[in-house]
C-alpha cells in the first residue's frame, strides 16, 4: 500500500469569516546555529495562490543547495581532494 503525503497547506478563518490559506515550509538547517529554519506564510486567497508560492519556495531552495555543492565541488578541486585513479 503506496502511502500518500499530507498537503503542508492548511485552511484557516480570518476574523471576518473569510476562508484563507497558509503553510509550513522547512528550509533547511541554519549553518551558524545548527538549528532547523522554518517559515509559515499565510493570508492566500486560494489554494492554488498557495500551491504556487510553495513550489516557488522550493524551488528556490534547491537552486540555493546546488550552488553550495559545487562550490563544495569547486573548492575541493582547487585543494586537490579529488583524485583520479590511474
């Protein structure tokens, strides 16, 4: 049995009754302080207004954790720690 993951998108209501919409993203782990970063951003008008700004957010974060592995690569290239088999 295929198990499905839970939508981070919540539905909440604002103090005038309007259905609104928010979520929970994890971005990683901070490098100065080892400690896990979160962000909650709510006040989407739709589920789909949601849905996108999520994906942007994640999308971004992946394009910030490439940059810092070949950077990794770069410098590791630099000092010599790859070598190549003969």
């Amino acid at each position: 049995m295929t198990r499905t993951k839970a939508s981070p998108i919540k539905s909440y209501q604002d103090k005038c009754g309007k259905t609104l919409y928010m979520f929970l993203v994890y971005l990683g782990i901070d490098e100065l302080t080892g400690k896990a970063k979160n962000t909650t951003l709510h006040g989407f008008k739709t589920k789909k207004e949601t849905e996108l700004e999520l994906n942007r957010i994640k999308v971004k974060q992946m394009e910030h954790t490439d940059r810092l592995a070949l950077k990794h690569i770069k410098r590791c290239m630099i000092y010599g720690l790859f070598t190549t088999k003969k």
